[in-house]
C-alpha cells in the first residue's frame, strides 16, 4: 500500500515551523501541504490566530516551498457578514488570490462558501480547491453540488469520519479527493457548532481580546456529564488510518490555534500510524480544552481491547439503543490525571521533566 499524504497546520509560530519541517517525512508517509491563513486584513477563517502581515506570509510560503512542500491558504469563514457578497469585496479576493497563485506559487485554497468557491474556480482554473470541512458536507448530495461548483478536494464532516460505507460512496460518486480530518474533537452532531464559527469568522479578522467563552462553555459542560461524547467524537486514531485506504490516504491534522508542543507531537503520532499515550494528548477543540481543564485521561493503546474501531465504523448511531460508549468511557477515561502532554501544553515543561524523572507520570493526580 502506498503511503499516506497529510495536510499539517501552521500556528504562526516559526519555531513550530522548524519542527514540522523535521518531520515532514516518516518512512512512506510524507507531509504533502502545511496550510495556514493569510493577512487578516482580506479574509477570516476558521481559526483565532496572530496578527500576520503580507510581508510576513510570503515569507512563511518561501520557507514551506523551500522544503518542497504545499501550501494551503485557509479562506474557510462561514460569515462576514452581507458585505462579502459585494462585487467590491469579491474583486478584492480574487485579486489577492491571483497575486498568491500567479506570483507566488500558492498550490491550494480551502473555502467553505460554495458561492466563493465559483468565483475562485472561474478566475484560477489551475489553483486546487479544498471544499472545508465547514462546509458540513456529509452526503453525497452536498459532494456533488461542491464538485460541481469547482472542489478537487472535500474535507467531509466529521460527523461521518465513521461511516465507511457513505465515504466511499461520496468518493465515488461525487469523484474527489478526500481529506479527512483526524483529530479534531467536536461534539458529536454539535448543536453550538455552527454558531461557534460564525463567530470566529467575524472574530478571526478583528483580532483583540476574546470577550469570554460561552461556546466551549457549554460543550465542556455537556462532556463533563456524559463521558461518552468523547467516544462518539469524530476522530481518528493514528493506528487507523489505513484503514481508510480503499477510498482515501489524505489526512488533515487539527492544531493552527494550538501550541508547538501539541502541534509537534501530533503530527509525529499521524506521521508514524502510533500514539502510546493519552488519546486527548492529541486531539484538539473542546476535548483537548475539556483534557485540560479536568485532567481528563483515555490511554489510545486500550480501545484496541474493545475492537474500537471495528464496533465504531458498523454502528448505525442509534445512541438510544446503545450503551457501547457509555461503558467503554465508564471503564477507560479518567480525570484529574497529569500527563506530559499536559504539562507541556500549559508551559510546564520543566515540571513534566521533574515528574517524568521521578517516576510519577502519567498517573500522577493534581492537586
């Protein structure tokens, strides 16, 4: 079997940049593109990042093209607001992309909004189109009308990350290429998702203080009472990705608002198909911000006891009827558990050492 492709993310960090760099290839399976977002001043996205000049995007291009490797710009707002649709606004962006495409070999663009994907598809014919995973593609319906509209690539939903039988058949019929997201950790079918982006849409461009919290607020609260939401989430394991193989070896790895630490140590577990840890150490959005505020705990090792994957990719999502999740979760995950991870994520690295070194992770209680 060949070897798998990933997509990784920039966080606007250059020393992260350097990590990923290191490892941009693990045996077969290879870095295929790093995507990021551009200046604020043209365009929002899907994430909260630093303040990034022209100037300073370029230069972030140069060094990714320098290791031979693509680039993604991340355009996928799903809101901003009704000036978007002004033939003003919509210029503006395709003069921006032209000069990124043209002059600056920029490969690839990631867009939500079918309605932008047209009009970049109908001035850049050559640029590859990633429809987002924000586009909430999850039939096949969707797939065709993305495909139809200008897509090369779909990011599906994850809300169907296990439904084998519908990603082939979206592969298939719509004929595209899948990009599948593996670790991002939303609730399952969210409620607050959509509204969650929006938000960042708008707040991705006016950069500033975050006024409060109130969407993690509420998910953290709903997996605080049912352990299980974190089963039912959408991610992939590193061991499972080739399982994947029949209809896609394209993989998309969350972390662009999330520290190096983080980001290094995913990409390292993706790259090489195997994570001996803490599963949440990996995944990001509301698990990874609930792992840290409850010190919660599942070893990845161990699903492999329950046939995890094989009962998970055959359910028919009938929660009801089913109480799979709620046992595995009531026998494998665990708060207040310290982990390097952790440690690492919150700038606690010399305490991870002093822990390590003692013996005391990863079962060390906090306190």
């Amino acid at each position: 079997m060949p070897g798998l492709d990933f997509s990784a993310p920039y966080n606007n960090d250059p020393e992260t940049l350097e990590e990923i760099f290191r490892l941009k290839r693990v045996d077969e399976n290879r870095i295929r593109e790093i995507y990021l977002s551009g200046p604020q001043e043209y365009a929002g996205s899907g994430r909260i990042t630093d303040e990034l000049s022209l100037n300073q995007f370029l230069e972030i291009v140069d060094r990714i093209h320098g290791e031979g490797i693509r680039v993604n710009l991340i355009l996928n707002a799903t809101c901003e607001g009704t000036g978007w649709y002004a033939r003003e606004s919509i210029d503006r962006t395709m003069a921006y992309l032209q000069e990124l495409h043209r002059d600056h070999g920029v490969e690839g663009v990631t867009i939500a909004n079918p309605f932008y994907i047209q009009e970049v598809r109908r001035c850049l014919p050559d640029i590859e189109i990633t429809a987002s995973v924000l586009a909430d593609i999850d039939c096949v319906q969707r797939a065709v009308l993305y495909k139809r509209a200008g897509a090369d690539v779909i990011t599906p939903d994850t809300n169907i990350n296990r439904d084998l039988r519908l990603l082939k058949e979206i592969k298939e019929v719509a004929g595209v290429e899948l990009k599948l997201m593996v670790n991002e950790g939303c609730l399952y079918k969210c409620p607050f998702r959509k509204f969650h982006f929006n938000y960042i849409s708008h707040k991705s461009r006016e950069l500033g203080t975050i006024e409060g919290d109130a969407f993690f607020f509420n998910c953290l609260e709903v997996t605080a009472t049912d352990h299980s939401q974190i089963l039912k989430s959408g991610w992939i394991r590193p061991e499972d990705l080739k399982r994947y193989g029949e209809f896609s070896t394209f993989f998309k790895i969350v972390g662009r608002a999330r520290p190096k630490t983080m980001v290094t140590r995913t990409v390292k577990a993706y790259l090489e198909e195997d994570w001996d840890g803490d599963l949440l150490d990996i995944v990001s959005s509301s698990l990874n911000k609930f792992s840290l505020e409850y010190g919660a705990f599942l070893d990845n090792k161990s699903l492999e006891k329950y046939n995890f994957f094989e009962t998970i990719t055959s359910c028919d999502r009938n929660c009801h009827k089913c109480s799979y999740c709620e046992q595995v979760a009531k026998d494998l995950i665990r708060l207040r558990v310290l982990t390097r991870g952790k440690l690492e994520d919150v700038g606690f690295k010399d305490a991870a050492d002093e822990l390590e070194r003692t013996g005391r992770l990863p079962q060390q209680a906090f306190h």
